[in-house]
C-alpha cells in the first residue's frame, strides 16, 4: 500500500476502503500470530459480530428476510464507520507537523554539535524514517483494532478518556497510586528497575520501565478498575516485540474500558503509539464526549486549544483517601486537611507519600494551637533529636508530616497565625539540616532519611558511593568551596589533539586509547551530574549564600556538555540502537540524558 | 477563594515576574558563569550604565514626573532581553539570585502553595 495514494485524492478512497474491507475479511496480515492464553483477546461474539455475521450470511439459507435485513444493515454500518476510519485517518495525517519530522530526518546534513563521533558513517541508513513509515505504521495500527473501535464506537457511552499508559505508568504519582493495591514486594518487583536502571549503570534510572507488555496490562488495569470506573477508557500501551508471545487489546471492567497494546520494532524511533493515541483522539472526539490523558506536549500534532488534560490527584487526609480528577495538563495536585485546599508543590513535599502510614500517637496530640510557646519547640526538639539518635525513622517521618499539616491548618488563618507559621517552618528547617549534619557520617542512612522527607530520591546517594567521604564533606559542607577540587571533572566531547585544540576530525573507534578517552568523559559528566543533584537538594535545605554559588557555577558548567548533547539528542537516539561498545556509549549518554530531564533539567516554572 | 490567597497569589506572581522584568537584569555577573548570560547581562548593564543624567527625558504623565531614556540604547536593552529572555529562563539554575528567589518563595509559602 502506497501512503500517498492514500493521501493523493478522494477519489481513491473507495479503492483504499475496499482493501481495507478485503484484508478485514480475510486474514489479519498484520496481527502477529502467536497467541497468549492469559490476554489474548477477550472478545466474545458481539465483538467479533462482524465474522459471525458474514458465516451466517453465507451458510445459512433458511434465514428469514427480517435477519438478512439486519445482517445487511450491520454490515452497511460497518462499511460507513471503516469508512469514517479512514477518512480521518487521511485528515489525521496532514495534521502531523511535517516540520519536525523533516527536522528530525535533515539531521545528518546538520554540523556536528558534539564531534564526529556523529558522523554520518556512524548511523545506519535504515534507521531513518519519514513521514511515509509514519503513515504506514499508523494504518497498520488502526487496521490491528479497526473491529475494536467499531465496538468502542457502537457500545460506549457516556465520558471517554483515551489515556497515555506509557506515559502513565512513568508517573510517579500514578505508581503511588499503583502501589496502594500491591504489597511493597510486589512494588518493587515491577519498579525496580525503573527506580535503579540497570545493573551494569548503562540505562540510567527513570528512563526504562523495562516491564513486559502483560505486566503493564497488569498495572494499568488497576488504576482503571480503581480509580477510572466511572469513565469508558481507551487506553494505549506500547511494547517491543516478544517472540514467544502474542498481546491483543484486552477489554476490562465489564467492557467499559480497553487497553490496546502497540507492539513497535526496538529500531523504530517514530513512536507510534502516540501517534495511534492522538488518532483516537482525534476521531472519537468528532463523535463522542472525549478527553486525552497524558503528561507529553505532542507538539509535532497540530491542534488548536489546550486540549491535552490530565489527572489531578487529591490527597484528603479528612478521608484518608486519594481522589482522581480531570482538570487541565500539568496542573499540580492538592492536598486536603481540615476542609481547606492547598495546591501541592508536589516535586518539593513527596512526604504526601506516608498519607496511608501515619501512626495517630506519634504526635501527642500536638494540634499547632495558635497558644503555643517556645516550651513547646524546645521539647519537640529535644524529642526529634532523641528520635535522631535512636535512628528512629518513622517516629521522625510522623514528625515532620504532621508539622507540614498543622501549617496547612494555620494557613487557613495567614494573617492572625504568621508569627506561629514563622516558628514551624523554622523548626522543619532546623530539623532536615540537623538531619543532614547528624548523618553526614552515614551517607547510607542520610539518603534514605532525605528521600522519606524530601523529593530527593535515593538514587542520588547510592550513585555518589563511589567518592570517598571527605570528598563529599567537602563538597556539601565546606562552603568556601569553589568546586576546584572538581577541576578534574571537565568534559570534552570533541575529540582533542595534542595542542589542546579541538578538531572535528573522525574519531576512530579502533583505537582504544581514543575509546578509554571518550568513555572516561562521558564517566566525567555523569559524576557532575550525579553531585549536582545532591548539591542542589542539600543546599536548598541548607539555605546558605555561598553553597547557592557553588551551584550555581556547577549548572554552568553542566549546561555547556548538556545543550550539546541536546542538539543533537536524535542523532545519539539513533546510534544507540545497536548493541557493539561503541554504541552502547550512547546508550548510556541518552539514558543520562533522559535522567537529568526527570530531575528537572531546563524545566523551569517560569 | 479566600483575601489572603488572592493576595498571595499576587505576591507571588509580581515577585516572580519583577524578577524576569527588573532584577534580573541586575545579577551580579561576578557569580555567573554561563557565557552567554554573562555576556548579555554584562552588556545590558554597560548600556544601562551608559545613559546619563544628561541624557535623560523628563516627561509629564497624569500629573507625575516619568523618566525616559535614551530612546536609542533602551531599544537596544530590549531587543537583548527579548532575545535571550528564553535561553536565560531554562538556564536560569547558572544565576544565583533565582536560586535566592525560588528558596524565598518556597519558604514565604511554608512549603506549599494555596489553591488558586
């Protein structure tokens, strides 16, 4: 099939329906064709109505006039509604932003932005794609589900959501809610490698969630069993190819939902689920009440509004519940306590994640009445730091969630309350830098203390192992500091001669010494990275002038490496897809690079 | 929603967008190690530095005294903000005055915002 046939004109469109229609009735050339017994389509005969019918049509004979009647008419409605499919299908297309995909394709005629290491020699021709491999992979994907929208389209009513499962399942507020319906084992199992990245350190953390088709199946069935029941679901999953098995889209919750899984080629940049997303999007919102849920821009989709929505979670501790609404994308959360509302910088006060865990007597019944004196801040500090001594985790968790809710309450009357406000968000200040201090022998108990009371995730200190620990003191406790120590930690891209020049000259990946060299500073990158993120968290709750500056000068220094590495992300994108050394040093620069991006690299709230 | 979120809402909002507007613009170029926004900034500030008292216009505007520059050098400044005002925001981590400004406003709203 010709794409641009199909774009060419109108008057092809019954020739394109046809074949459509024709490989609907025949065999389904491109389903794969191995089943899985556990999701294989969970279709019964109203679903697959259309064959049933078509054997009916043929076999039986005796049919009255009235059933032959409905048959026909069933069949004419199908034809319509493929029809429609592929109507939209050709309008969807001119809606993709050819400029970027063209961007995307002119790169190899781009200048080098990180050294010849790009070069085109480097990057295998078959990898590029274009707007024609769009295009056919799109209709390949709506042809797989045509039948299961024709079900959608005759079955569902009421709110559609048509959700973004991979983006979903990144989430980290979706894996709370994940989490409240597995054990914390079971948590761990699917999340781990997600959290941790792979052993060897090529992918980086939070950049793949490395599960199976079926287990994202799993996982997504049961926020949509939990929390979506009210609403019809379309939600899209994607997943490489397995060779021993096959997934088909599964309908869940009484076929009220369904989960459409799309199966892509490990050398397939193109993302196809998104564009299969955007779609559906795009065809039922013509039909009926609609709403894409996802955290991604899509920007190469040319649509005009805010259309793009997302869930706003609603931590209630009056309830002790979690509720889930639609609101506008990249909205943040609320907390609720007392009846009052607050937006919830979520990023900065993950403590929301003990909401489940609070022991009640833990706090003696200490409600941040306005009366309070200093007695009263002089003997919780005396306990936190007994509690500190004692390693006592949980008690200094309780602790600090429950002062982050008596300032909720007291803000409900800013004005008469300020004083009292000032004193507890001085005493959370004193508390996480006595923490910091008190552990700072103990890197392993301080990273997992900081990561139960801030964002600061564990990873941070489990990847800074490998510096020793005066190093480290110095690092984030010796303020006059100006990071000469970590002069070392300089990185060259380019490949750099003797003179010290740089030389956009072809770097020969059979020279090992040139290998050792490129691989050590990429290594280089990553640690400054890697000391960026702790001294960004500890200072911001240190709060002190001259480490501000240290950080500063830090990000100055990462940013030049990283905008390089930015420009050219595709390229690096594409070399990382083979599986020799040389591109697995890619492989760990994209995953590197998607990490920082998590940690909220060049993401600014403006 | 409630006087007080409103008002805060406000001070947050104007201390955020002063800061885009005006101090920024003032950063100590000392502490900053980005070249290109050590470059602009050195380069606004010389030009700002550059109007004199002499140079300035004295306009009438609804009763008050309104300054206005040299209409030459502050097209100029506004053509350097307007070009480099998105790259300095996504880098903004290298300047640390916003640094300054974002640990004030996290402090200021007691580590949560109000729902606006």
């Amino acid at each position: 099939m010709n794409i641009d046939d199909i774009n060419s004109s109108d008057s092809n469109s019954s020739l394109n329906l046809s074949e459509f229609e024709e490989q609907h009735n025949t065999t389904n050339n491109y389903k794969p064709t191995i089943s899985n017994e556990n999701y294989s389509i969970n279709k019964d005969d109203s679903i697959n109505k259309d064959d049933a019918i078509n054997k009916e049509y043929n076999e039986n004979d005796e049919l009255v006039d009235n059933d032959k009647q409905n048959i026909r008419e069933e069949l004419l409605k199908q034809k319509t509604y493929y029809k429609m499919l592929l109507s939209d299908y050709k309008k969807f297309l001119k809606k993709i932003n050819y400029q970027s995909v063209n961007a995307e394709l002119s790169y190899d005629k781009t200048e080098m932005s990180i050294g010849s290491a790009l070069s085109k020699k480097n990057i295998d021709k078959s990898k590029n794609y274009n707007m024609k491999d769009t295009g056919e992979n799109l209709y390949k994907n709506i042809f797989n589900i045509k039948k299961d929208l024709y079900f959608i389209f005759e079955n569902f009513n009421g709110k559609i959501l048509v959700l973004d499962g991979e983006n979903i399942l990144k989430s980290y507020k979706y894996q709370q809610l994940i989490k409240l319906h597995l054990t914390q084992t079971q948590y761990e199992n699917y999340f781990n490698y997600w959290f941790y990245g792979s052993n060897n350190g090529l992918i980086q953390p939070m950049t793949s969630l490395n599960l199976s088709i079926n287990d994202k199946l799993y996982l997504i069935e049961l926020i949509v069993k939990n929390h979506l029941d009210l609403f019809n679901c379309i939600v899209i999953l994607s997943g490489k190819i397995c060779t021993d098995s096959n997934i088909n889209s599964l309908f869940i919750n009484q076929k009220k939902s369904i989960v459409i899984p799309v199966i892509y080629d490990k050398d397939d940049i193109r993302e196809q689920d998104d564009h299969l997303l955007l779609y559906i999007y795009y065809h039922f919102t013509k039909i009926f009440d609609c709403e894409i849920i996802s955290g991604d821009k899509f920007k190469w989709f040319n649509h005009s509004g805010d259309y793009l929505k997302n869930f706003r979670l609603e931590y209630n501790f009056d309830e002790n519940k979690i509720n889930v609404e639609i609101t506008n994308a990249y909205t943040n959360d609320v907390i609720i306590y007392n009846n009052h509302k607050y937006q919830l910088g979520y990023y900065y006060f993950p403590f929301i994640k003990n909401i489940f865990q609070m022991s009640e007597k833990s706090f003696m019944n200490f409600t941040g009445d306005s009366t309070v004196d200093d007695l009263i801040f002089e003997q919780l500090q005396t306990l936190i730091l007994e509690f500190i001594n004692e390693k006592d985790y949980d008690s200094i968790v309780n602790f600090t969630t429950n002062i982050f809710l008596i300032l909720i309450n007291l803000n409900a009357d800013y004005e008469n309350n300020i004083l009292l406000i000032k004193k507890y968000s001085d005493f959370i200040t004193f508390l996480i830098s006595k923490i910091i201090h008190s552990y700072k022998t103990n890197f392993d108990e301080l990273g997992f203390i900081l990561n139960r009371l801030t964002s600061m995730s564990k990873k941070v200190f489990d990847k800074i192992e490998k510096y020793d620990i005066p190093t480290l003191h110095k690092i984030i406790f010796d303020f006059d500091d100006d990071l000469s120590n970590l002069s070392s930690l300089t990185v060259d891209l380019f490949y750099t001669n003797d003179d010290g020049v740089n030389k956009n000259v072809n770097i020969d990946i059979n020279k090992s010494e040139q290998m050792i060299k490129f691989k050590q500073n990429i290594d280089n990158y990553v640690s400054m990275t890697e000391l960026y993120l702790l001294l960004k968290s500890t200072s911001f709750l240190l709060n002190n002038n001259k480490s501000i500056i240290k950080i500063a000068k830090l990000f100055s220094h990462i940013m030049k490496i990283y905008d390089k590495i930015d420009s050219s992300i595709h390229k690096i994108r594409k070399i990382s897809n083979s599986s020799t050394d040389f591109n697995k040093i890619f492989l760990s620069v994209l995953s590197h690079h998607i990490f920082m991006k998590k940690n909220g690299f060049c993401k600014k709230d403006y | 929603m409630s006087d007080y979120k409103i008002s805060n809402k406000i001070t947050i909002e104007h201390k955020i967008q002063e800061f885009w507007e005006k101090d920024m613009w003032k950063s100590n170029i000392k502490h900053i190690h980005n070249d290109r926004i050590k470059d602009v900034l050195c380069q606004i500030q010389k030009l700002t530095s550059s109007i004199k008292p002499n140079k300035k216009f004295y306009l009438m505007t609804d009763g008050d005294f309104k300054i206005k520059t040299d209409p030459k050098i502050e097209s100029q400044i506004e053509k350097l903000k307007r070009e480099n005002i998105n790259y300095i925001k996504t880098h903004a981590d290298s300047i640390p005055e916003y640094h300054n400004l974002i640990i004030e406003y996290k402090k200021k709203s007691l580590f949560l915002s109000p729902n606006l």
